[in-house]
C-alpha cells in the first residue's frame, strides 16, 4: 500500500514559486494582462497572499516547537516566508489602503514616483519606475501638461499601451503619457496646457481596479533612456486663470484636480 505524502511547506513551496513566477511575468505581458478578465491577477494575488500568511505561520510555529539541533533549518525557512510576507503581503496591502483612503488637498494621488522599485500595486518592479503613476478613473480626461506638438500618438504595443509624446519648446524635453482608452489627438497637432489629449484607461500593463493612472515621463530629446523626474517641474493643478512661465518648462497634472 502506497501512503501518499503529506501537503507539506516544502511542497507548497516548490508548486507556488512557478507558478507565482509565470503569474509575474503574465502580469508585465500586455499581451496576456489585456486578454484576462480584469480581476484574474487580483484574485490570484489574493489567494497567493493568503498562502503566503500561512506558511509564514507554519515556519514561525515550527520553528518553536523544533529542538535547538534543527533550528537553524527552521530560521531559514522563517526568513525566506517572511521576506515574501513583506515583499508580496504587507507592501501591496499598504497601496491597497493608500489607494483607497481620500488623497489630501486638491492634488491628485500618485501611486508610484520617480526610481520606485515598487508598482502602483505595491509589488517589486524589474527595474526602477521612469517616471510617476497618477491616479485616475477609466474615461476621465488626460491633459497635456505643458504647452506643445504631438509628435507620437498610437498604440505603442508594449506596457505603455495607448501612447502620446509632446514636444515642447524648452530644453528638448518632451511628455509621454501611457494607458490611454482613447487617444484624441494626432501626431502634429499643436496643444496647449491643459488642452484635453484623450481618455485615461488600462492600456498597455492593465491596472488593478482602484489603481488607474496616467503614467507621465519626462524626456530629454528622443533618447528614451534620458529620463528625468517630472515631479519637481510640476507647479500644481491646472488653472486657466492663471499665467505659467514661459522662460522655463514647468508642468501642471495630466488630470483634473
């Protein structure tokens, strides 16, 4: 008679790092994140987060119970789980709960700076952010941010999904906003600030509910390595009533306030 083995840890362990590794990589595929049903990866992060609290448990438990000779084994296995409990439970639950309290004074919320190692969702990015995620709903009005020409507007066919770049007249630095639904401008048409561009949507890397954004970059010519922070260029929210310098490139946000 053939006893089966126990649903051990370690057996958990080898059957979700797969598949938490494909999970990531269908998730920065926008070819597989626009063919899934919206709530797909965060159901699965859902339940992988509930199993990651679990094991996390399981470790801590057996580590106290185990005697002194097998503890060393019992600390590794305690680190490992609890590192993933940081990384892949606590960081994304605090976006959850910054995404979903109200954002202070008129500015919009903004999910992800500039060199974040964290997504909108609050899980490790690949490589630092280039540029900042703000936030949004689906169909709202994206604004130019400065005044100048469209020089890109289309269906990039990578994260940035629904594309526009605009040039501006200042330093050879130029705007590029992602994750549109609908693009509303073509490439040679002259805007102004605040000029609507098109509609914000899930593009590209679709976002989680709750985390829709206009991803802004700031570029210096068309070398798409040049990247800089828009952040500290950008004066506030758009006003009519108001004159903005024309001597240096200033930003106001790409939605309204």
């Amino acid at each position: 008679m053939v006893r089966d083995r126990p649903f051990t840890g370690r057996r958990l362990f080898r059957l979700g790092l797969p598949v938490t590794i494909l999970i990531l990589i269908a998730a920065h595929s926008p070819s597989v994140a626009q063919r899934v049903p919206r709530l797909t990866f965060p159901v699965v992060a859902a339940g992988g987060a509930a199993l990651i609290v679990f094991l996390f448990g399981r470790s801590l438990t057996r580590l106290v119970a185990a005697p002194a000779a097998d503890r060393r084994r019992g600390l590794l296995a305690l680190a490992f789980n609890g590192a993933a409990l940081v990384f892949l439970v606590l960081f994304p639950a605090l976006h959850v709960v910054r995404a979903i309290s109200p954002a202070g004074g008129r500015a919009p919320r903004i999910h992800t700076g500039f060199g974040n190692w964290l997504s909108s969702e609050g899980y490790p990015r690949l490589s630092p952010h280039g540029g900042i995620d703000v936030a949004g709903t689906i169909g709202a009005d994206v604004l130019a941010a400065a005044d100048g020409r469209v020089s890109v507007a289309r269906d990039n066919q990578d994260l940035c999904g629904l594309i526009v770049v605009i040039d501006h007249a200042h330093e050879g630095l130029r705007t590029v906003y992602c994750h549109f639904s609908d693009i509303a401008v073509r490439v040679g048409d002259s805007v102004k600030r605040g000029q609507r561009i098109g509609a914000l949507g899930t593009s590209g890397q679709r976002a989680w509910p709750g985390f829709q954004h206009v991803h802004l970059e700031l570029q210096r010519g068309r070398d798409v390595n040049a990247i800089e922070d828009p952040l500290p260029r950008v004066v506030g929210c758009f006003d009519p009533a108001r004159e903005y310098p024309a001597d240096r490139l200033v930003l106001t946000y790409p939605v309204r306030c």
